[in-house]
C-alpha cells in the first residue's frame, strides 16, 4: 500500500518546511510531494532540503490547478492513496492521518477535514475564522447541501484524503480557480462516498489570507455561478482507472 | 408590396458610392487576412471566420437587396438600424468564440505546465529511488543536478 500526502504552495517558504517535517515525522512511510504553483521566493529550495519531492508549475495556476497536479501525480505513480493539506501550518499532520485512515479503511472515496463539524467545535478553539469567511462559509454550505443533498459544513477545507477512484476523476475534471466546491459537488454527483470528518485545526503559520470583504463577494458570487452550472453537468460518466 | 416599399427607401439610405466605399474595405480586408496568413501571424483554421466576414461585406455592398430582405425579416423599418443590430450580433458571436477558444487554451497549458511539473517530480522519485532509501544523501545529488 503506498500513499503520497501532497502539499500545494504558493510563496510560503516561511512556513513549508515545517510542514514537511511534520507530516514525515506522523506519516514516516508516506511519500511527501510538494506542488510548488510558480512561488517567486525559495519555497523550492526550503521544500527539497527537508526531504519532499517537488513538482514545480512553471507559472501560477490557482490553487486547483496545483491540487489537481498532486492527484496527477498520484495517479500517474501508482500510489493507491493520497491525501493533501495546506502548506502554511494550519493543518496538523496527525488529522491528515486520521482521514487517511477513513480511505483506507474503505468507510469513505474522499474525506474531508472540516473545522465546523460537531465534533470539531468541542475539542479545540485553536482556529477562529475571520467575518468574511465566516458568511463566505455559511452561504457556501448552504447551497452546496442544496446541491449535493448531503450535508456538507466546511465546503473550502483544504486537508483531504482520497483513494483511487477520486484521483482518476479529479485529474481528469477540477475546476482550476474554484477547486474546493465544484470538486466536492462532482465528487457526490459521480456517486463517490464523501464524508466529513471533524478536524482540529491551527492559526496560520506563515503568509496571511487571501481574502478580503470586497474579495470575497466576488468568491462566493463566482462560487454559486459555478455550483449553479455544476448542477448541469453530466452524472456518472466513467471513470479511468 | 410593402418589401417592394422598404426596398425603394432602403436604396435611399446606400448611394452607390457609400456601396463602392464598402465593397473596396471588404477586399481590402480580405487581403489583410491574406497577408496575415503568409506571414504566419493568423493561423488558417482561425480566418475561416474571417474570411466568412469580409465576404459578407462584399456581398452586402454589390447586393443591397440582401440587406432590404434581412431588414424586413427583422422587422426593422430602417435599414441602417437592421445593419448595426446584424453587424453587432456578428461581433458578439465572434467574440464569444474567442472566450471559446482562451479556455480552450488555457486548459491545455494548464495541462502541459502539470505534466512537465509532474515529470520533473517522478524524475526526482526514481532518481531518489536509485541511490538508495529517501534521505538526505539523494537529496544533495538531486540539488547538484538542479544547479548544472
């Protein structure tokens, strides 16, 4: 059984080497890939030397475009799990392992990490969202339980765990600059099992948020155009193995 | 009886100089498509379009009946207006196909940016794999041949 944990990062040499030790130290027998999405400073560098493979965009793609090159590159190599996480330390390791283990214990296709779940809230308050996110995040999780008729709380969570079925169909179709949404509502529509799992989740290591007031109305408008033409696409088209 | 009326105001409204006028612009036009092609800044498949406008053009200045007939299918009493509003909807068609198309293309090089990504990873992998377990040790050569 091998498994890759994959880390897409854009710019955060402060912060990505850590992870990186991190995750090998929790998953020791895990292969660790690092998407560099066309960083301008050392992420490279800082992501070799502790010991990760790195696959480098030669330009910024968007954080979809950088996901999908892990799941890529997975499927590409053979690997029969996979799982990702953020690259600015906001993830702990030892959630990424947990929904591992929900995939490869066959309970779940795809599991998510989700901050808000039940479960999440009591064990920890490590993680405090700021205003925008907190609206981004309810009208996100409303309509995509709309969509998908299951029950989703953390829609933009970026810690995942998937097996092979997830990575023939999310190399094959993932939206490259609204990758978290439209790939869970794909997920449930191919008829994959998605579940959410309640994760404990940290304060931002290095870097800051991309998101402003102004810029996260234009995010969840994009997010609902999008979520509203998913609901289009064709159901169960076959996936390659 | 009412064609034939639009007919006569229509020819009003295009002299035959405005015709002459309109129908060198099309050849005119036509041959800078042309040229552009012999000098390989459009490629072929991307002046059919093209092509298929100027042509139109032409046809509309040697013919005016056509736009008179058009005008009428539109139900457009003034033939100047039947012309913008077809003119117009030519343009946003065709713009629309350039949106088409950019996708289209930003796809690919999304694609081909990930498989040379993906390729350089799996090249690191084996070469990790060839001198021995993951440690520092293969990371340093991998580092050397980065640099060269």
């Amino acid at each position: 059984m091998r498994t890759l944990v994959f880390i897409p990062a854009w710019n955060e040499e402060a912060s990505v080497a850590g992870v990186i030790a991190d995750v090998r130290k929790t998953m020791p027998e895990a292969d660790v890939l690092v998407v560099d999405d066309g960083s301008a400073d050392a992420t490279v560098e800082r992501a070799r030397e502790a010991g990760a493979l790195v696959a480098s965009l030669p330009f910024n793609q968007g954080l979809g475009a950088a996901l999908q090159t892990g799941y890529l590159y997975a499927l590409r190599n053979g690997y029969d799990f996979c799982a990702h996480l953020d690259s600015d330390g906001q993830h702990p390791p030892e959630e990424v392992a947990r929904l591992l283990a929900e995939v490869t214990e066959g309970r779940a296709d795809l599991a998510i990490g989700s901050r808000y779940h039940a479960g999440a809230i009591a064990g920890s308050d490590d993680y405090r969202p700021t205003f925008s996110r907190r609206i981004g995040t309810s009208v996100f999780r409303f309509f995509l339980t709309l969509a998908t008729r299951q029950r989703f709380t953390d829609t933009t969570s970026g810690m995942r765990a998937a097996n092979r079925r997830v990575m023939a169909l999310f190399s094959r179709h993932y939206s490259p600059d609204f990758a978290e949404i439209e790939s869970l509502q794909l997920a449930v529509r191919q008829g994959l099992r998605v579940e959410e799992l309640p994760v404990r989740m940290l304060e931002r290591a290095g870097g800051s948020s991309f998101l402003t007031p102004v810029r996260s109305a234009f995010f969840i408008f994009k997010g609902l155009v999008v979520l509203l033409v998913g609901q289009f696409r064709p159901r169960h088209v076959e996936t390659e193995r | 009886m009412r064609l034939a009326f639009a007919a006569e105001a229509g020819q009003v409204h295009l002299t035959s100089q405005t015709r002459i006028v309109a129908a060198v612009l099309a050849l005119v036009f036509m041959l800078m498509i042309l040229e552009l092609i012999r000098r390989d800044r459009l490629q072929e498949r991307y002046s059919v379009i093209w092509f298929v406008a100027g042509l139109g053009m032409l046809a509309g200045a040697a013919f005016p009946g056509i736009l008179e007939v058009l005008a009428s299918l539109l139900g457009v009493r003034n033939t100047n207006v039947a012309l913008f509003s077809i003119v117009l909807l030519l343009l946003l068609g065709l713009a629309l196909n350039f949106s088409v198309i950019m996708s289209r293309q930003a796809a690919q090089i999304t694609r081909l940016a990930q498989e040379r990504a993906i390729e350089k990873a799996s090249q690191q992998a084996a070469e990790r794999q060839r001198n021995g377990s993951s440690g520092e040790q293969p990371l340093q050569a991998e580092e050397q041949s980065f640099e060269s």
